[in-house]
C-alpha cells in the first residue's frame, strides 16, 4: 500500500442488538439475504503502516475472524456504550501474537470509562492467561494525529446529549456514528467528501440517533460522493431501503470493503 491509499472494511453494520434480534420472528430477522446479518457497528482502515480498528464491541472477535482481520496497531474508541466497547479485551491476542502493545485512542471521558470498564488491566493483578496490554491515548477533538499512515482528524458530535467522537481519514473518508446532531463547528470537515458514513437506526424518530428521513438530509445537505448508512436496525431490510435510497447514498453492511 503506497502513502495515501488506505482501505476501509465494515467489521459490523447493526444497531446495538445486532440484528437478527434474540426471539424476534420479524421478516427482516428471519431473512436470508446476508446483507440483513448485521453485527455490532464496527471498521477497519487499513493504511501503509498498519491496521486501525475503530470500536470493538462485543462482536469483535468473531468480526476478526469473518473478515481475515490479522492485526491490529491502534484502536479508537468513538464512545464507550457497550456495542462499541466491549470486546476490547480481545485485542490481547494480537499483542500476544505480534509481541506490540495497542494504543486506544479517545476523549478523557471516554479512556476515563475504559479505565473503570476494564480496571483489572491498569493495576497489577494476578496474571492468569495474560491481560490485554493496552496504552490509553487522549484525542483532542480538531487535532489531527498520523496513524498507521493516515491523517486522522477526530471531530465530535452529539448522540442525543453524550458527544461521540467522529473521525475523518486523510481528508476523504468520515464515519459519523451513533449520531443525532452534527454541531457547526464539525459540519465544514464533513463537506463535500469522497465517502461519508452516517449512523441512522429505524423509520421513526428516535431520541439518541437519527432516523433514515434525518440521516437522508444530512447526507444531501453534506454532499459526499458516496454516502453509506451504518448502525441499522431490524427496521431495514436491505433490499427495501436501498430501493428507495437515492443514488448517491446505500445501506452499509458486514462485510463490505472501499478502497481509497
Ligand atoms: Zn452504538
Ligand atoms: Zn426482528
Ligand atoms: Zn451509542
């Protein structure tokens, strides 16, 4: 991979039930079009140094190994709700495997939360089978930081009243999930992207993210080439929502790979 280029895989695509939902006979839950398997929200970008994951949610590991993920070199967390944080304890294979401590980038609330989620690896404690090995980095939102070779500009947003952190990859691609307001000071490094991905979870309004009328109106009024929707509900049935979507925008799901 030259400097510059980078690829983006979705790990998961699904709200934070996963989708299908336990006990839910729903025709959405009951589908056999893969792409209405949804796990916990999730990606990689792969860039020429290294792999960065952002979130790892307690689908994690089983992402890993539908997608060949091999490595990862740094984590960010966009917040710490339970679908984007706990599996965080399985990074610990890939520092056992390749012998590297990952850095896990967030706000200082949200390393704050990991330190109290995942205490027994930031204090000494019997060792057993081997703690994740883990080096908590703050991000300062509007800062940008080089990352396994990519520029990443960490911005913010609101998730009805948490701030999530929302990222830009080298000024072309920006996922945005978990999302409810985009606030003025983060729209102008959202505009006019290559490729956006915007979270919406259902149909009907919903108090913490928005909903697909919302989500479709902030995607035209950013303008992004290519828009993809994440963080989807049993709500959506793949093939009847991309019906609908305009061109420039499609449904996200588990599996799928953008190159930059
Ligand atoms: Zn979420
Ligand atoms: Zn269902
Ligand atoms: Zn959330």
């Amino acid at each position: 991979m030259r400097p510059g280029e980078m690829a983006v895989t979705f790990l998961g695509t699904g709200t934070s039930t996963g989708v299908p939902l336990l006990a839910c006979d729903c025709a959405v839950c009951l589908s056999t079009d893969p792409r209405d398997k949804r796990t916990r929200p999730a990606l990689t970008v792969q860039g020429p140094e290294g792999t960065i994951l952002v979130d790892a949610g307690p689908d994690f590991r089983t992402q890993c190994l539908a997608q060949k993920v091999r490595r990862v070199d740094a984590c960010i967390l966009t917040h710490t709700h339970a679908d984007h944080l706990f599996g965080l304890d399985d990074l610990r294979q890939f520092n056992f495997q390749y012998n590297i401590r990952i850095p896990v980038y967030g706000t200082a609330e949200t390393l704050e939360r990991v330190q109290s989620v995942y205490d027994y690896c930031f204090k000494t404690t019997q060792e057993g089978g081997g703690k994740p090995q883990l080096d908590l980095v703050e991000l300062i939102p509007f800062q940008p930081l080089m990352l396994c070779g990519i520029e990443v500009l960490p911005l913010w947003h609101w998730h009805g009243e948490v701030r999530v952190t929302s990222l830009l990859f080298n000024k072309t691609f920006a996922y945005v999930t978990d999302v409810s307001e985009i606030p003025e000071e983060t729209r102008p490094s959202l505009q006019n992207l290559d490729t956006l991905v915007l979270g919406t979870v259902r149909y009907e309004p919903h108090p913490t993210h928005f909903h697909l009328e919302q989500a479709i109106e902030e995607a035209k009024a950013l303008g992004a080439r290519q828009t993809y929707f994440t963080h989807l509900s049993h709500y959506f049935s793949h093939k009847d929502v991309s019906e609908e979507l305009p061109k420039s925008i499609a449904l996200a799901y588990d599996g799928l790979r953008l190159a930059f």
